[in-house]
C-alpha cells in the first residue's frame, strides 16, 4: 500500500468507529423539553388573570378546574355567546415564551409561557397567536385574543397552570399531577399593588 491508501484506510477505519459512538452520545442527550433552553427567565413578581386583565373582569369561568376533570379553566365573557371573540389574552406572569402553535382539532391555536416560579402557563383556542417563542413577557401584556379553536366551539379561553414540562395532553384526566388549580393559585400569588 501507498502512503496515501495508508492514510485513507486509517482514516475511513476511524470513521466506522467514531460515526456510531457520536450517534450513540447524542441518542443519550436529555432531550429538549419546553423548560430548558429559554435562558434567563425574568423574575415571577405575581399573577393576574389572564382576560379582563388585572383582575378577571367582565369574564366568567364556565368550566372550573376540576369539573368533568377539566384541567384548567374556561374564561368566558359575561355577554355569552361568541361576544368575546377576538378579545385580549394577558400574560398572567412575567415569563419567557416556549411554545407556539396551531394543533388544529380540539386545540387550536395554543401558546405556552413558562415562568422562574417553576410554573407553566397555557392558553388555547386563541383566534390570534401574538408573540413569538423566545420572547420576555411580562404579565399583563398583551399576547393574543380569544378565539374559537376554527369553529370547533364558541369562543372562549382554556385556561392551564402546570407544574411540570408535560404534553400538551387532552384537557380532561382524573390525574392532575402536574396542574395546579388556575384561579385558586392565581388568587393566593396576587401581585403587591
Ligand atoms: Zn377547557
């Protein structure tokens, strides 16, 4: 053998040994997940609803947490109907954006922010997707509208705080590890005014 073969025969032998042991390190990389990667989460200084911004006005909850094992809360106007489509949805906390997208059937569009307190918050149907995964909110802003997931039912919010990086799920479980109860976690983290 030249030298030249030599080389090339060392270095495609290196290959065949080094490709899998790379493809192995990554398989056993954690996988991201919606928490990580967002960087430096702003600090969580309390929570205000998430329509009829400070304080839930105008709005009511149709389907509270818990009922028919709804994981979050349905926020809908005080007029009914569809009389608050299109209507702003708030940050509820200072957070950093993870995820946006429209999953179409039951869900619609939905955006998930995630906050330093270890919490999730979720927001779905929404006629308008507004800020960008990536971004710093900070509660109060303005990040979409209320929509009606295309049709599917009459415009309203759903509404999820949860505790871990989970699926996005199904809306309704007789387990609710990892979601926490929206309005009665909301009511006791009240920002100081
Ligand atoms: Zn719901």
């Amino acid at each position: 053998m030249g030298e030249g073969v030599r080389r090339a025969v060392t270095w495609i032998a290196a290959g065949v040994v080094a490709v899998p042991i790379v493809l192995a390190l990554r398989m056993n990389r954690p996988r991201p997940t919606l928490w990580s990667g967002l960087g430096e989460l702003p600090p969580c200084d309390g929570f205000d609803f998430p329509v009829g911004a400070p304080d839930g006005d105008g709005y009511y909850d149709a389907q509270p947490f818990g009922r028919n094992y709804h994981l979050g809360n349905d926020w809908n106007g005080n007029g009914g109907g569809d009389s608050d489509l299109g209507d702003p949805v708030y940050a509820v906390a200072n957070g950093v954006v993870g995820h946006t997208r429209d999953h179409h059937g039951g869900w619609g569009r939905v955006l998930r922010i995630v906050h330093a307190c270890g919490v999730e918050s979720l927001y779905a149907h929404l006629d308008t997707l507004e800020v960008p995964v990536g971004v710093t909110v900070r509660r109060g802003q303005r990040i979409g509208t209320i929509g009606t997931a295309h049709g599917v039912y009459r415009a309203h919010l759903h509404f999820e705080l949860r505790t871990q990086p989970l699926p996005l799920g199904g809306g309704y479980a007789a387990d609710t590890t990892g979601f926490l109860d929206p309005t009665a976690y909301i009511r006791a983290h009240r920002p100081l005014r």
